[in-house]
C-alpha cells in the first residue's frame, strides 16, 4: 500500500476509545475546567493559528465555553463555542453511564471541525 492509500484509509477508519481512556479524559478535561478560574487573568495559552494569522481554529472558545458550561452560564458558553457545552455534556456521559467502547466515525469528526470552524469564522466576522 503506498503512503496516500495508507493516509486515506486511515482517514476513512473509525476513530475507538475504550471506556477506562475516556473517563480517565473525562475527568481530567472537567477537572481543568473546574480549576481554570482559580488561575490568573489570563493564564492560557493563546491560540497559535489566530496570534499568527488572526484567524481563528475550529476550538477557539472551548475553555470558554466549558468553564462557563461548569459554571451554568449556558448563555456565554453558547456564545463563545457551542461545542464547550457539548463536550461538558459528552464528559459527564461517560463518568456516569460508563461505555465499554466508543466508536465515532472519521467523516462526523470531520464535519463537527468544519461545523465548529464556520462557527468560529462567523463569529469573528470572517464568513
């Protein structure tokens, strides 16, 4: 198999997390968030692609969004990145319902990028 047929059927399989990594993740990813705010003003690291370009990635806003999310300002978590909440969401499912196994295909991770990409554009007046 040469070097693109390999890339591509890696873009094609189906991205697996067992269950253990994804709690593991998950509470790391809500204690984070839980923790941000007791940081300084500013604490972050600045998007590299919008410092450099002044664009903005698909993931500007999500600290935003899932510290506000924990703080139950849905209002401001919406506004700064929709997938903030989804991703709290997503982090609480699988600390508390405990899947053995999760598939999700290649395609729908792409499109929620390029969803959360349009996004971002639009809300920073790009598109």
């Amino acid at each position: 198999m040469t070097a693109a047929g390999a890339t591509a059927a890696a873009l094609r399989a189906p991205l697996e997390a067992d269950g253990r990594d994804l709690r593991v993740a998950g509470g790391l990813m809500l204690g984070a968030g839980l923790l941000l705010p007791l940081l300084p003003e500013g604490a972050g690291l600045p998007c590299p692609l919008r410092t450099l370009t002044g664009v903005p990635c698909p993931l500007c806003g999500m600290t935003t969004s899932v510290t506000e999310t924990l703080r139950l300002d849905l209002a401001e978590a919406l506004a700064a990145n929709p997938a903030g909440v989804a991703a709290v969401v997503a982090a609480v499912a699988v600390l508390t319902v405990r899947p053995a196994r999760v598939r999700i295909s290649a395609s729908l991770a792409y499109v929620t990028l390029a969803a959360m990409w349009l996004f971002e554009l639009h809300r920073f007046g790009f598109v």
